[in-house]
C-alpha cells in the first residue's frame, strides 16, 4: 500500500516515504566536515551545550546508554567517560557514513572495549524492552519524518526510571535575539557552508529543519503524550539551543 502523506523537509512539503532518504543526503554530504561546521556555526559553543546535557542525564558508573543520532561521537565520548569499563555506550545513527566517521574518530582514540554502534532508525529501535539506562538524541530529532513514533520507540527501550535527554536547537525567548539569529541562519550559515563544506543547500536545510522543529513547550507536550514523566526543559544561549528531558516509570 502507497503512503501518500506528506511532511516537511526544509520549508518544503515531501512524501513520507522520501524523507528518511532526502536526509541521509544532507548528511552523507556533510559528514566529512560535520566537525569542522558545528565549531564554525556555534564558534565552539555546542561542546559546552553537550556538557551541559551529559550533566543533566546524571549518568553513573556501569549505566548503558544509547546515543541516538550520536553522529562523530561526541556525546560518546562524554558518555565513556562517565559510565566507565563497567558501563556500555552504543552510539546510534541512521546515517551510515556519519556512523562511521565516528566510529573511525573513537577508535583512533583507543575507545572501543565499552562502545558500540549500530545504524538504526529511531521510530523503530531494534532493542529489547528496557534495556538502557539513559537514552540521548543531540541535534537529531528534527530530521525524524515521525517523532511521536520516535519518542514512544525511545520509552520502550528505557529501564524504568531511565532518562531521555533531547538537546536541540528550539526558538529565541528574545526577540531581538530571534531577528539576528533568523539573519545569521539563512544569510551567513549556507554561504559558510558552500565555502567551508562546498554545499550551500544542505546547511540551507539545516537552518530551515531549525525553524520548523516544535518549541520548548510545544515539545514538552509531546514527551508526556508519549508518556513520559517529569519533562522538563533547560534554555541555553536565550533559547537558541534546549536541554529537554523526561523519565520513564
């Protein structure tokens, strides 16, 4: 049977269907100097915004934890660090040649006793009921076709009292933060892009998902219809970038 619902890619309207592949476009083009991008577009800032979640995943030693749209690893690597040689970190992407640059980059880093990897779709994780401690998506749950699906996959395959941590660029609590950012993301970020990364329409992209992923609030709704409790959420940079998280019971 044909599925003839649409969704949004961008500012455009697309199939369903075609999604999942549009996206993996984007990033099988961009992989290569993802690194480099995201210090260039936040000027270093999103390693302290990827603290910041790892801190409010309060993450133990010997926990497991799932790194949903991990990309290069850096939430991995984090993550590493704090569950130790007793814990597990799998780090987790859709994209195949993202997953592999990261991959390549932990292992250069003599990390692989505790981590693994696995290509997956977060609307349908192929994991065993309550099987991780924490799971984190960084970056990624915009460019999910259904994230309701997505973050009800997410509740199932948490332990009970686990931790879903969601960092994601969100929408300005100041207006005039709002206007300079709306300038900056569609002025200056493609053509960083196109001379940095030779691809001015993926980052084009990029800065439309931004725009049309839900607010703090509205994705705050989301958590708890899918059913998770205690959701809150955490502004940084005046709500340029938000920390959502919510338990599982």
């Amino acid at each position: 049977m044909t599925n003839d619902k649409t969704t949004h890619f961008g500012f455009k309207q697309v199939a369903e269907d075609d999604k999942v592949n549009l996206v993996r476009g984007v990033f099988d083009s961009v992989a290569g100097k993802y690194d480099v991008m995201n210090d260039l577009m936040s000027l270093g800032i999103h390693r302290i915004w990827k603290r910041i979640s790892i801190q409010l995943a309060h993450v133990r030693r010997g926990d497991k934890i799932l790194d949903l749209a991990g990309g290069t690893g850096d939430l991995t690597l984090l993550f590493e660090k704090r569950v130790g040689k007793e814990g597990e970190v799998v780090l987790a992407d859709i994209n195949a040649e993202m997953l592999h640059n990261g991959r390549d980059r932990l292992i250069n880093k003599g990390l692989a006793t505790n981590i693994r990897y696995a290509q997956v779709n977060a609307e349908y994780l192929p994991f065993a009921d309550n099987s991780f401690d924490c799971v984190s998506i960084a970056f990624g749950l915009r460019n999910v076709t259904n994230k309701d699906q997505a973050l009800r996959s997410i509740l199932r395959v948490l332990k009970p009292g686990g931790r879903l941590i969601v960092l994601e660029f969100s929408h300005p609590t100041n207006k005039l933060t709002e206007k300079v950012y709306d300038f900056y993301s569609f002025n200056i970020l493609p053509k960083i892009g196109a001379l940095v990364a030779q691809d001015e329409s993926s980052y084009r992209y990029l800065a439309e998902s931004i725009r049309m992923h839900p607010n703090q609030d509205e994705l705050k709704t989301m958590m708890e219809t899918a059913g998770f409790d205690r959701c809150e959420y955490f502004n940084m940079s005046q709500g340029i970038v938000a920390v959502h998280r919510g338990y599982k019971f």
